[in-house]
C-alpha cells in the first residue's frame, strides 16, 4: 500500500529524535535542533499534533562538566543528567520560540506509567499542553532513575509515550535509513507487519556510546506498537526535512505497521503493567479466550504461581507453557489456589460471598 494512503488517518505523532541526530562531535548542536524544529513547525502548521522524546541529556552534561560518558557510576550518570537537562531543554525552546512555539518539559519514570491514575493524569498534561500550542518534550527522569524503575532506552519510553498519547504514529530518528534484512543490502526493508524471531535475531546489540538504543531496542519498540494496532517509522534523522518528507508519503526508512488496535486500557494493561505471577490454563480455556471472546474462569486453571493480590497482573500460560495473554486478576494467590479448577456452585461453597465469576474479565484482558 502506497505510504500517503497508510498515514492518511494520522493527526498525532510522537517523533523520538537519538542523541546521533542532534549532536555534532558529541556535542549539542544549534544546527541540527534548528533543523529537526523547523521540520516539526511545518508538521504543526500542517494539523498535525507532534510529541517530541529527545535523546541528548547525558551527552549535554557530560559536555559542559568536560567528563567522558565511558565507564562511569550510575550516580555520576545522574549527575550529568541532572545538568544536562536544564541544557538540552533550553535549546530546545530557544529555537521553538523562534518558530513562534512554546515547549513543556516532561521527565517520566517507568513507575509514572504503572498506576493507571497516574498514566491518565499524565496523558491530561500532554493533552492540555497540546491544546495550548505548546510542544511536549519528553525526557526520561535519568536523575532519578536506577535499574528497577528505568524503561531501558528512549526507544521503549517513545513506544510507552505513543501509548499514552494515544497517538496514530511513532517516528524513531537516528542515524540509520532503517531496518535492513543484511548489511549488505542497498536498501532497508520497506514494511514490516510482524516481529519475528528472524528480524531480532538480526537486529543486533545495543547503541553507541552517546546513544543506548541500537537497533534492538528499536525492534523492541516496534513489537509494542504493532501489538497496538498502530505505525512506527525508523528513519535517518540526518536527512532534510525528514519528517515533512514521511508525512507527504515518500517511502523514506522502514514502516512497522499494526492492524488490531487495542484500547487505552488494554495498552496500559499489555505494556505497563508489570506481571506478579502466571496461570497456567487448559486447552478449552484457551479456546473460550482466543476463539469465543470470554472471560477467564477457575474451571480452566490447571495451575497457578507467584505471589498477587486482587487488582495485579498476571500472565496467562498455555499448557506448552507459552505465553498467550496478560490480565489483571480479581482474585490473591491462595484464593485461587483453592478454586482453581472448580465450578462456581463449588466456589460460592468455598469462598461464600466474597467470590467473583471471573478470574479475569475480559474487559481486563490482553491476548498475544
């Protein structure tokens, strides 16, 4: 399908812009962020709402305190951060102003998109930001963050932010033409429908080391966006006009293209929400989910591990022990431990009136 008639439907865009794009030598470059702010002035002029993940904090930090990124702890990581931020942000909006746009800085964790009323709070902040002409710049909170509350790379903040927008495209620009089959191929791959075991096979290690996110990363991103029913596009940031270009329908990059679109609250459940414990169910369950759209019930539990409690995550086994779903589970471990596998009359016996028909309701819960 031809692109202008696959991006026809856009209005929003997030546009994750890597360190390689914006910098000159290691350094921030005034050049490069007039460029990219240029080409996102005649997008918003154009109607569309743009969204901006910026790479580009540590590498600024680590260039006015003249420290070197290799080999460092991750409070001196912090540290440069935290100095960078103010560096980068003052960049961009220097140059937005000059385009007649204001921006809005927004720093997320990873624990900011788990509480559902946090991720809702947080998408009325882009919201009225958009609203007000200002454009949303998104940074993850790198000062604070450690291992256990950290998304891993820009890449993956990009896909969970084109989540909470709720927005129609995701455009990863980096210093690559996008997602090649081989190295020796002249040209990227046009369109990719699925993520398969091939594609990350072949999509390598991590970053630079001025930019984490390699093309792994970005094929991990991908995966989100796809499960989502939405496009992701990795294109080389480096190119003019790059992004006016996308939006025209010139076949610029690799497009990651998803078919089934899922709810808000399906994709906060999917990719927000972090499992505490997996049920393992039987073949006619998996029929009753996959093929008849019902609720999980206890008839079809053959067994249960981890440790949850009403309202918690819990992946959904196959009896291969694949994962198919994910859902949030109405009941604790040990209750159902003591239902699992039986029929409500049985449960009503057991439990009294603190028994649910659902294990999980449908409503509740995310296939693969």
């Amino acid at each position: 399908m031809p692109r202008k008639k696959l991006l026809k439907n856009v209005k929003r865009i997030v546009v994750k812009i890597g360190t390689s794009t914006i910098t000159e030598n290691d350094v921030l470059s005034g050049t490069r962020i007039s460029k990219i702010v240029s080409d996102i002035k005649l997008l918003v002029k154009s109607g569309y709402s743009v969204i901006i993940v910026s790479s580009g904090a540590i590498s600024a930090g680590a260039g006015a305190l003249k420290v070197s990124r290799e080999n460092i702890s991750i409070p001196k990581k912090q540290a440069l951060a935290a100095v960078g931020q103010t560096i980068l942000m003052n960049e961009w909006r220097n140059y937005f102003l000059k385009e007649g746009l204001d921006v809005g800085q927004i720093l997320l964790t990873e624990d900011d998109v788990k509480n559902r009323t946090r991720f809702i709070n947080i998408r009325h902040t882009f919201n009225s930001l958009l609203e007000m002409n200002a454009v949303p710049i998104v940074n993850e909170n790198d000062s604070v963050t450690t291992k256990e509350i950290k998304f891993g790379d820009n890449d993956i903040l990009a896909a969970h932010v084109t989540n909470i927008v709720e927005a129609d495209l995701l455009i990863l620009l980096s210093d690559i033409d996008g997602f090649y089959n081989d190295l020796s191929d002249p040209e990227p791959v046009e369109e990719i429908l699925e993520i398969t075991k091939n594609i990350i096979s072949k999509a390598g290690g991590s970053g630079t080391v001025h930019g984490t996110g390699g093309m792994l990363s970005k094929i991990r991103a991908a995966e989100v966006i796809i499960k989502c029913g939405e496009k992701m596009i990795i294109a080389n940031g480096r190119i003019k006009n790059i992004l006016s270009r996308i939006m025209k329908g010139e076949k610029i990059g690799t497009i990651f293209i998803g078919e089934n679109q899922l709810s808000s609250r399906k994709r906060w459940i999917a990719f927000s929400m972090k499992s505490t414990g997996k049920i393992k169910i039987d073949d006619g369950a998996v029929k009753a989910l996959k093929q008849r759209k019902k609720s999980l019930l206890s008839t079809g539990i053959l067994d249960i591990d981890g440790r949850f409690r009403p309202g918690d995550a819990v992946e959904i086994i196959n009896p291969n022990g694949e994962i198919i779903g994910k859902g949030i589970v109405n009941y604790n471990f040990n209750d159902l431990m003591r239902i699992k596998g039986k029929r409500t009359d049985e449960i009503k016996k057991l439990l009294e009136s603190s028994y649910y028909d659902e294990v999980i309701n449908r409503d509740d819960l995310i296939l693969y």
